[in-house]
C-alpha cells in the first residue's frame, strides 16, 4: 500500500490514519475542522493544554513553524477552530519530532522544564 512512497508521503498517511482512527474511537465525524473541546478529545489532552498549544503557535519571518510542537487554529464567528489538516500536520511534526529528540512526549503537555524527568 505503501511501498514506493517517501518518508514524507508515508509520515503523512500514517498521521492522517492516527487521526482517523482516533475520530472512529471517538465518534466523530471527518470534517474540516474542530472545537477545542473535540480536539482536546481527539489529541488526548486538557484544556489547559490546549491552549498553550494554540497560544504559542507562531511562524518565523520565512514562514515555518518556530516550535512543531504547537498548534495553528482560526477564529470562525466567535469560536476557536483547528483545521482537519492541521491537527493531521500536528501528529506528523510531533511523531518525527519527538522520535529525533529521543522523547515520547512534549516538556509543554506534562509541565516539566526541557531535559528533566519526573524523578529529578
């Protein structure tokens, strides 16, 4: 199924199936985008972390992402949404990310300063 793809084309197949089964798992329609709350659901986190994900998203002056750790959204009316894509792009920068620092998961989702562990 895969076979003859890129590494890129296979991270992002392998992302948007993460994400997909976590919508099945959840119940949830695929849609263009989603509510906080759902994508608390979706990526398994709480508010709080939500947004300090949403709160330090930010580009660099040549348009990439400074931290991949963080999450782009849009105001819709007067509610806060994360597009489909990018709650996709999310789990492949943090998969790829995480597997090249050694770590499984972010210092910003469990509250611990960069390189220090629970039991320090």
């Amino acid at each position: 199924m895969t076979k003859g793809k890129s590494f890129a084309e296979r991270s992002i197949i392998q992302a948007e199936n993460t994400l997909k089964a976590s919508l099945a798992a959840l119940g949830l329609p695929v849609r263009g985008s989603y509510p906080p709350g759902e994508v608390c659901a979706i990526l398994g986190i709480g508010d709080r972390t939500f947004w300090s994900l949403v709160n330090g998203f930010e580009k660099d002056e040549d348009g990439r992402i400074r931290t991949p750790d963080k999450l782009d959204s849009f105001i819709l009316r007067t509610n806060r949404r994360v597009a489909y894509l990018e709650i996709v792009d999310f789990i492949r920068r943090n998969n790829s990310y995480h597997r090249r620092a050694g770590s499984g998961i972010p210092a910003a989702t469990t509250g611990e300063a960069p390189g220090r562990s629970v039991n320090e």
